[in-house]
C-alpha cells in the first residue's frame, strides 16, 4: 500500500514538473495522471533505446521526460 502511495505521489510530482516545463495548464488531477502515464512511456521508450533506470531519482527523470512527451503529443494529435 504504501509503495503505492509513493508511486502517486512521485507521479504528481513528476507531471507537475513536467507541467511547469511544458508551460502546460492543468490541475494536480491531470499532473498526477500525466506523471503516471509518462512513468509508463517513459520506461519504455528508455528499455527501446537501451536504458533502464536505476532508483528514485532516475525514475523521476525518466517520468518527467515521459510525462513532457505525453503533453507534446496531447498538444500536437488533440
């Protein structure tokens, strides 16, 4: 339960600032969920090129990046 409650948590705070990068509008709902999507798209566009992240840290940056990536996509196909 409580790795659970991390998993959230580093997602808001991971589509938060992805958020903040991408100068994109949104509430912490959508921040969350972007973090948690982009975690997910993230860590496999990272296996395709042959990375793999290695503790919090490098996860977050790996959920920032996918999370960037979810809201250039949300922009350019919505």
């Amino acid at each position: 339960m409580i790795n659970f409650i991390m998993s959230l948590l580093l997602g808001a705070l991971a589509g938060w600032i992805a958020g903040k990068l991408m100068h994109s509008e949104g509430d912490f709902i959508r921040n969350m969920f972007l973090g948690i999507i982009g975690s997910v798209v993230g860590g496999i566009l990272f296996s395709f090129l042959g990375f793999y992240a290695r503790g919090t840290f490098a996860n977050m940056i790996v959920s920032v990046i996918g999370a960037c990536i979810c809201i250039w996509a949300g922009r350019k196909f919505l």
